[in-house]
C-alpha cells in the first residue's frame, strides 16, 4: 500500500511539474484609444488659385496701366535712372539663366519634385502655350513699342518666357532648395527692368508678359498633362514560359506554363 502510495504521489508530481512547465503567461495591454491619432495623410495638392492669383494679379494691374497717362509717365520715369543712348544687349540671353541653373542643380543631383524628363516636357509646353498667347495678343492688339518701333509691344516676349523658365525652377526646387528655387526670379525680374531700360518695351509690357508666363507654367505643374508619357522608358516584359516534364505509369507528358 504504501508502495502504491508513493508510486501515485510520483505521478501527480510529474503531471504537476508538466503542467507548469507548459504554462504560458499572458500580458494584457490596455492602449487608450484617446493616444491614438487619425494615420497621417499627404499634404493635401495645393488649389489652382493658390497658384493663380498672384499671376493674375499682375495681369490686372497692367491691363489699368495700359492708359497713357500712366504708360507714358511710367516710362519717362523708368528711363530717368539711364541716358538716352542706354541699350545693352544683356536682356537677349539672361533670361535663359534660370533654365540654365535647374539643369546644373540636376547635374549635382540636387533633389527635384520631377524627374529630368518631366521637368524638360513642363518647360517645353509652357514655353510653346505661352508664346502662342503673347503673339497673339502681340499681332491682335497692335500696340506700338516705345521706341517708336513695330506694333508688337503689348506683351513682352521676353519677359515671358524668362518666367516661364524662373517659375519652372521654383516649382521644381521650392520644396528642397527653397533659396535656389528664387533665384529665378532674380533673372526674370532683372529682363523685365532692362526691356523697359532699352526702352524695348512699356511697363505694362512686362507686367503682362510675366503674368501669363507665370499662370501658364503653374496650370501646366498642376494639370501635369503628359506626365506619364515618356517614350524612352523601357517596356516592363512580363511574358513568361516554362516547361515541367512529368513522368506516370500510365502518362508521359509535361506542364506548359505561358503568362502574358
């Protein structure tokens, strides 16, 4: 009896032991819901008129100065600070300087909002629509040049252009580089001053000129038409073939795989 006694008292002690060992102990956390905030979302893409109003206003602005009162009074003013024989040529090719430096910060892998490609295409279609609206305005609306010239003064072309190019720079770089993304204005700005200085143009010439360089290029970087187009980039080939033989008793054959 006492030999069955011990023999029962082993048993236990090991189911015991077991039983223990298998245990498994369980934390529970209690997370307050209050900690936990709404998963951050991007930065929601800015309006259309917040990119828009500015250009516009400048466009209004010289549309009112366009009375020769103020055209007139503007540029005998303008033209006080230089002789009358002022003419530099520097305005001819400044203006392709803020083109110049984006392509220079992507030789230096400075990071860009686009790729190089797209940066190229966003230029080329606000150059081409922006030149379509100058001359048409240049040949519709006929206005002399100060300077006693052809009857394509009203808007600048110039002018244009070099904020076509400067505000392609700031949207490209306004993020990463902000200093060098501003730096575009510098130029534009400076070929707005000297086509009135070379008495090339009106104030209200330049006014126009940049607004509708400025509103084009920043339709175009909201719009991104064609931004997915890029006929240099190599196709992604997902075909595939494989062949699994498969040898039975009572079959002699494989597995033809083939996806498109």
């Amino acid at each position: 009896m006492k030999k069955h006694f011990l023999f029962l008292f082993f048993i236990l002690a090991t189911i015991t032991s077991t039983a223990q060992n298998d245990t498994v102990a369980v934390s529970v956390v209690k997370i307050d819901p209050t900690l936990i905030g709404d998963p951050i979302q991007p930065a929601p893409k800015p309006t259309f008129f917040s990119r828009a109003w500015a250009p516009i206003g400048l466009s209004l602005i010289s549309i009112d100065l366009m009375r020769d009162s103020s055209k007139y009074g503007l540029q005998t003013l303008s033209r006080s600070f230089v002789a009358d024989t002022f003419r530099t040529h520097v305005d001819d090719w400044i203006h392709y300087a803020p083109v110049v430096t984006m392509y220079a910060a992507d030789l230096f892998h400075v990071p860009a909002k686009n790729t190089v490609w797209n940066q190229t295409k966003f230029l080329i279609i606000s150059e081409a629509i922006t030149a379509g609206i100058v001359w048409s305005l240049k040949l519709g609306l006929g206005v002399q040049r100060p300077n006693n010239g052809a009857y394509t003064a009203y808007p600048s072309g110039h002018t244009s252009q070099a904020f076509v190019q400067s505000q392609v720079l700031f949207n490209e770089f306004r993020e990463t580089a902000p200093l060098l993304a501003a730096s575009g204005f510098l130029f534009s700005t400076t070929t707005g001053v000297l086509r009135v200085l070379n008495n090339r143009h009106w104030v209200p010439d330049v006014l126009l000129g940049a607004g509708i360089g400025m509103l084009v290029t920043n339709a175009v970087y909201h719009f991104e038409p064609f931004k997915k187009w890029n006929p240099f980039k190599k196709k992604n080939n997902n075909h595939q073939l494989s062949f699994v033989p498969s040898f039975r008793q009572d079959f002699v054959g494989g597995y033809l795989k083939i996806g498109f």
